[in-house]
C-alpha cells in the first residue's frame, strides 16, 4: 500500500502533474473503530478519480473528511496549498470545491432557475452578502449563466417548474447544475447513480463525461463498475479503510490484490 | 435600487391605494375611524417585517414583541428628552430595536427549530419582567412610561419653539403640525406603503432568494457556500426593526408606553396573524393583521342589543334562539370566534387567507375554461 502511494507520488514529481487535492496519512477513528488508516490520497488536476471499494470500506467517511463534515483524528487534507481540517463547509465551498449527495440535495420549493442561480450568488458575492436591493430577475449574466446550464442539461423548459416535482434523475440533473455553476475546481460526486435505472444511470454517465470534456478535476465514488470503468482516469481502491491500490483502470483491474479483497477474484 | 418587477408594481399601486381608501371601504364595515386605522396600519407594518423572518426563512420567533416594546419605550423617551417631533422618535424606535435584535438574535440563532422559538420567546418574557421591576426607572412599570409638562426636550428648548398642545400636555408633531387624526392614520399610512416596497423587494433579491435557500434546504446552502448565520442575523435585525417602527408608531399616535406590549400574548397575536393570512406571502400578513384587529376591535364591541335589532325581522323565539346563540360568540367571545376561525384555516389553508383566494380564482377559471357560456351570465 505504502509502495504504491510512493510510486504515484514520484510519477507524479516526474510528469510535473499539478496536484490539486492532497490527503496526506489521514486516520479516523469512531470510538475503537479504525474508519480509515493511513490514507495517503492525491488527486490530479483535470482528472477523474474514482474512489471505489465494497461496503463499509470507509468511502463516505473519506469523502465527508475531504468536504470537512468529519474531523480526520490525524493527518490533513491539503487543497491547493490549503489546509482544509477544521475549516466550515461553507468555507470549503468557497474554496473551489463542490459536491453531489448522494440523495440530490436541491432547494426543492424553489423553481428550477433558481436552484441554479442561487449557487451562482455564493460564488461572485461570497459567504455573506446583503445583497437586498437588486432584483435576482435582472442579474442578467448569472441569469443567462443559469439558463443555458440548463438548456446544456435538457432542462430549460422546466426552469420555472417546482424542483420538489422532478424525476429523481432529473434532480440529479439540476444538482450537477448547481455544482457547475460554481465552476469548481474539485467536484466531488458520491454515488451519483445510487438508486437509478439503468437508462438514468447512462444519461447520467454521459453528463458526467461532459464535464470531463470541459476539464474539471472530479472525485467520484461509487460502486457500480459499470459507472466506474466508464468514467475514472484513475481508481483508488479502498478495503476496510486502507487504500490497497491505486493506479490505471486497467492495471486495477488486473491487479489481483484487488480482486480478492473488492472483485471476488471473479472479474474477468 | 428602486426597480421593482411589471407585477410587483401593479401590487404596489394597487396596495397603496387600498391603503389610502382605507377611510372609504372601512366605513360600511364600521371601522373608519382614525384610530383603529392607525392600528390597522401599524400592526400591518408589524406583520410585514416578522413574515420576511417567519415568511422567508421558516425560523418561528416567539419574541418580537419584545421588539414592539422596546420601539414604543424609544419613541417616548425620544418625546420627553428631544423633541416631540415624530421623525427622531421614529428612526430611533427602529434603530434601537435592530440593536435588541441583534443581540437577541445574536444568541437565539445559535439554535433551530422548537429551540430557537424558545430562546426568543425566553427573552422577550426577560424584556417584559425586566420592565415591570429593575428597569422601573426607564419603563416607569406598571403605570407606564408618560409624558410630562417638564420633560427636558432639549431640541425643542434649544430651537425654541414652544411645546405643542398649548396648556395641556405636549403632543407628538411633525413639523410643527399635530399628529392626530386623520394625519396620524396617514403618516402610517405612507409607512406601512414604504414597508411594504421593502419587503418586496426584499423578496425579490438575491438574499431574499438566499434566505428562501435556507428555509428549503440548509444543507444544500452549507455546501453551497452560503455563511447561514449572517443570512439568518440579518433576517432577524430587519423583521426586529419593523417592529420597532411599528412600536414607536404605537407610542407616536398615542404617547404612552406600557410593559404589556411586550406581552407573549403580543408575540403570539402576531404570529397568528402572519399564519392566518399566509406564511411567506407578501400580502398575506398584512390581512391577517386586519381580520384579527378587525375582530378585536369592532366584533368585540356587537352586544346582544345589537344583535336583537339585527335579527329583529324573526320570530321571536327563533329571535330570542339566535341572539342567544350568536351572542357567545361575539362582543365578549370574540375570541371564540377567532380560535374557530385560525383552526378552520391552518386545517383547510394551511397556506392562509391568500391560498384560500388563490384557490378561488383556480376554481373560477377552471368553472370558465369548461363553461364558457356560464362565466359570461
């Protein structure tokens, strides 16, 4: 585990790769549980990284450390130069980080427009403005930001729907809207197809290959390897909390490691 | 700054002149004088400012009488030390209540939900305990705080100009001219109009929209990168200082200020008035104000002898049946009456008074759209 950590590490100071997220020896303990030991994560710039492992490997636990809803017990995570242990959500947000829920997390008794403009005021007026006399109708350029995100997306017809009333894959839809908005430089996406159908699945891996097309940095975790193999440049594999490979699609795949602890040994 | 939407402005106009003809089509109803309108606006502009709190970010406070109070005790000390000019006495009220609410706001903030609700309404019942016995001296306790023939007012000392009212005691003015009347109903008037444009376009502009955010979905707001608690602060330091303008209205068109405005009760009257109109609609409080101050105004006062001429037309057994029947449930039971309706309404319109409308209009299109030839008779 420790060797391949150190292998990605001098590949990357070898290509001159820009590392955008870092993890560094993160270990969390719940009581006497160990959640996550060890883990020594570094996500490149422009890449999908899937974050992949079988139930209760710690996946949700890393991701909630990364966006700085969990303490790690030791270790940091560094984003962009900055230390993100103990900073408030809101703060990692304005840093340049996004994030899907696993259940679409959307203003659902706001219009459809409005889900997306609202992310956008968080992003040019920061944390905290008292922006009361100015009518959102006539902020004309996160207006029209907002509409063709979601004319892209299929869903500029439905801009003055309720939210509440969407299909739950076209919450999704609005949700990774609301994120792009933001222009983050990291989206981190949990389980973005949990739940959905087969052909919700797929339009959701096309969306998401867009993105990609725009190239932002992303971190995906999930456990659909249709979803995975479709999507991820790079994989982690996480088992019981510990990163036990890390690499190539291709080489995780083969790895038999892998295959033992998260495959069966039956893929392929 | 001042840009409102198409439909905004035609609401506008058409609630500044329902405002101003409010002497022509309260006459039939019995309730045309100066003094209960006055009433009418000041509790209006009352409910406006607590639904851009209750209305927009879903947090129940069950303290802003508390602020009610506190404007009140501001506008007549600003009365007694100053000057009896209106305009001091009312930025004062404002100011000074948003300075409470900051500091209420500040502590009760740091807890959602049933908590929250407790926190404020804990600290309204400290303001109101506080202004019956320690804080005698600036409250004047159970008597009140009054006005007196020699109170300092420096400004108008030092301009001169002698104490309206002549012989009698001093009267609130603006400008030099008294405050009474009909010029007091339209003073707020013109006030309730501004803060009804305010709370427009309050609602329609980004923080509106961020505030909205909060009330559906907190989460989403964090990890959005919304701070929630200024959001929630400044919410709560504006709907205070609504309050506190409509408490110095109170003390301006009657310059006595007493503790039991910031009674629970007077916390609570406004929070049904807010629900009985319509949570989170612009309209809404403001006529959940009006029926409710209507009620305790005008059908508190009908008595059985009223009744008697009303239904003089019966028999008199049937007579003597329906004034029996109908007297419990006005003059002295007028609460009764109130009870009934509020619960009728959050059972049926959980949205108020202005959802039952809108579903009026739904029903009446839906009757035309169907039969044309019927919407024409």
């Amino acid at each position: 585990m420790s060797v391949t950590s150190e292998n990605a590490a001098a590949g990357n100071a070898a290509n001159g790769k820009n590392i955008v997220l870092h993890a560094a020896d993160v270990i969390k303990n719940f009581g006497g549980l160990r959640a996550l030991s060890d883990i020594d994560l570094q996500i490149e710039e422009g890449k999908t990284h899937a974050i992949i492992g079988p139930n209760g490997a710690g996946k949700s636990t890393l991701l909630n450390v990364i966006i700085g809803r969990i303490a790690p017990t030791s270790g940091a995570v560094v984003f962009d130069g900055t230390v993100l242990t103990g900073k408030a959500p809101h703060e990692i947000n304005q840093l340049g980080i996004s994030r899907v829920f696993q259940t679409p997390e959307i203003f659902a008794d706001l219009s459809v427009l409005h889900n997306v403009m609202a992310p956008a005021f968080a992003r040019r007026d920061g944390s905290f403005r008292l922006n009361m006399f100015r009518t959102t109708a006539r902020e004309a350029a996160i207006r029209e930001e907002a509409e063709s995100l979601l004319n892209d997306f299929g869903m500029w017809d439905r801009r003055d729907d309720h939210s509440g009333a969407l299909s739950r894959g076209d919450k999704r839809r609005l949700e990774l809207c609301m994120c792009l908005i933001q222009h983050p430089r990291l989206l981190l996406l949990d389980e973005p197809t949990a739940g959905m159908s087969r052909h919700d699945t797929n339009t959701t891996i096309e969306l998401l290959k867009k993105i990609k097309l725009r190239g932002m940095t992303k971190v995906i975790i999930e456990h659909d390897m249709h979803v995975v193999f479709s999507l991820a440049d790079k994989i982690s594999v996480l088992a019981q909390g510990r990163i036990i490979a890390s690499g190539l699609p291709q080489d995780i795949k083969e790895d038999p490691r892998v295959q033992e602890a998260y495959l069966g040994g039956a893929a392929e | 700054m001042f840009h409102l939407s198409r439909k905004d402005q035609i609401k506008l106009a058409i609630f500044a002149l329902v405002v101003v003809t409010m002497p022509i089509w309260l006459a039939p109803l019995g309730a045309a004088y100066p003094g209960l309108m006055q009433k009418f606006a000041i509790y209006a502009i009352f409910a406006i400012g607590f639904n851009i709190l209750f209305g927009l970010t879903g947090y129940l406070s069950f303290g802003h009488a508390a602020f009610l109070g506190v404007g009140s005790y501001t506008a007549v000390w600003s009365f007694k030390l100053l000057t009896m000019d209106i305009v001091p006495a009312l930025i004062f009220s404002t100011l000074l209540a948003g300075v409470f609410a900051l500091v209420i706001g500040f502590f009760s903030l740091r807890r959602t939900g049933i908590y929250f609700s407790i926190l404020t309404l804990a600290f309204a019942q400290m303001c109101y305990s506080l202004a019956y016995s320690v804080l005698t001296p600036i409250t004047n306790g159970e008597t009140g705080l009054l006005l007196a023939r020699n109170d300092p007012r420096v400004i108008d000392e030092a301009l001169g100009a002698g104490t309206v009212g002549g012989a009698g005691l001093p009267t609130p003015a603006l400008l030099g001219n008294t405050v009474s009347g009909y010029f007091g109903f339209y003073i707020c008037a013109a006030l309730l109009i501004l803060a009804f444009f305010i709370s427009q376009k309050i609602f329609a502009s980004p923080f509106g929209l961020a505030l909205r955010g909060i009330k559906s979905n907190q989460t989403r707001m964090i990890y959005t990168g919304f701070n929630i608690r200024p959001y929630m602060l400044a919410a709560f330091v504006i709907s205070g200082m609504f309050a506190g303008l409509a408490g110095g209205l109170l003390s301006v068109t009657d310059p006595i200020a007493g503790a039991e405005r910031m009674r629970w009760t007077e916390s609570g009257n406004i929070v049904l008035m807010t629900i009985l109109g319509g949570v989170g609609t612009l309209i809404g409080p403001v006529i959940g104000a009006w029926v409710i101050e209507y009620f305790e105004n005008i059908f508190s006062a009908i008595n059985k002898n009223m009744l008697n001429a009303a239904f003089d037309f019966l028999p008199d057994g049937v007579q003597n049946l329906a004034v029996t029947v109908l007297s419990k449930f006005v003059g002295e039971g007028w609460h009764l009456t109130l009870g009934l309706l509020f619960v009728l309404i959050v059972v049926f319109l959980p949205g108020g008074l202005v959802e039952g409308y809108l579903k009026l209009v739904a029903r009446f299109r839906r009757g035309r759209g169907t039969k044309p030839e019927a919407g024409g008779k």
